[in-house]
C-alpha cells in the first residue's frame, strides 16, 4: 500500500469515528428523553398520557421503519439548511441521528419498562415526585441495560456510516466505494471491511465490560 493510500485510509477511519461518535452523541441527547416520555405516559405509570404517548410512538416507529438510505435522500434539504450542504462528514451526521434517535428512545423505554414496578411503587410511598423516580429510580435501575442497548445503536450507526459513504457521506464507506469498487482495488475493500468488524467488536466487547461493571455495582 503506498503511503498516499495510507495516509487516506486513516483519514477516513478518523472520520468515520468522528459521523458515529457525534451522531451517537446527538441522537442520545434526543432518544433518552424521548424514551423516558414514552416509558412514564404508558398507561399505569407514573404520568399515564394516551395522547403524548401514540403521538410520540407513531413518530418513532415512522422513523424507525423508514431505510437509512431512503431517509438520507429525503431530508438532503433539512440537511441543507443544517449544516449548508448535503455532502460531507458532518453532512452526513443529521441522517445518522435521525435515523439513531428512535432506535435509542426504543432501547430506552425497553430498559426502563423492565424494572420492577415493585421500586417504582416503593419510591411513590415515600412521596418522591415523577422527576425525582426518574432521576433517582428508572434510569439508575436500568443503566446498565442502557448501555448494552447504546452500544446495539452504536454498532448500527457504525453500518449506516458505511452506507452513507455511497452518497459522498465521506468515511470508510466512501473510501471503499470510490477506490475498492469503482477503481477495482480488492484489498483496499477488504482493509475497509475488516477494520469496520474490528471497530465493531470493540464496541461490543466495551459495551459488555461496561454494563458487566454497572450491574455489579447495582448489586
């Protein structure tokens, strides 16, 4: 590999790390709250709200059942008026978020719904308000399957950076489709392939630790 190649392939390891780590930032700043609202407006729990519920909850499944590659193309003028462009690593961050941030509000509300309503229940009888069982009940108990759920979003986001490279997102993606593909250079698509697994399995692999050491500090 000539050291022009090289010094590309780093570039665009470095921004790809940049898409996932600033989509996943942004898309859990959006997600978690939305899945908190999701979890307590249910009905039977601390703040039951039909009508917030099933407005939130057809929003996030419309979102979530729409292909990233479809939704990159329809909000290019969102984008637009974001960012200044629709090409580019950081162009490339708005669909990445849209597309994280009702995966992240479903990981959310899966994690908080599987505490015991027992707590909950407990933490009413001693006169805590909504935000303090929020704060200090729902997303203490369930942290650590927060994290396991974060790190599947990640993994996701790490996919969808790839894909967004077809459409001049930039990244490892793009590295592979302009020179692996078009210009027929296989072990450049294969460096790419196998450095996307590795960032995969060391995501995972921290993910896991991670959420290992929380539940063990729960206990």
């Amino acid at each position: 590999m000539s050291p022009e190649m090289l010094a590309l392939l780093i570039k665009s390891f470095w921004e790809t790390c940049y898409m996932v780590l600033a989509s996943t930032v942004l898309a859990t700043l959006v997600g978690a709250p939305l899945g908190v609202i999701l979890t307590v407006t249910r009905k039977d729990h601390i703040l039951p709200n039909a009508g917030i519920n099933n407005v939130l909850g057809a929003i996030v499944n419309a979102l979530r059942s729409t292909p990233f590659i479809i939704l990159m193309v329809a909000i290019i003028p969102l984008t637009r008026i974001i960012v200044g462009s629709s090409i580019g690593t950081t162009a490339a961050i708005v669909p990445l978020t849209i597309s994280a941030a009702p995966f992240i509000a479903r990981i959310i509300e899966s994690s908080l719904l599987e505490i015991d309503p027992g707590v909950i229940e407990a933490a009413q009888a001693m006169g805590a308000s909504p935000m303090q069982i929020i704060t200090k009940v729902l997303l203490p108990e369930a942290l650590h399957s927060i994290v396991l759920g974060i790190t599947l979003a990640i993994i996701s986001l790490i996919g969808y950076s790839a894909m967004a490279g077809a459409l001049g997102g930039g990244g490892l993606g793009d590295l592979a489709i302009r020179y692996g593909y078009q210009r027929f250079q296989l072990d450049i698509m294969l460096i790419t392939v196998v450095i996307l697994i590795v960032m995969v399995q060391v995501m995972q692999s921290f993910g896991n630790l991670l959420s290992k050491k929380l539940n063990k500090n729960k206990l």
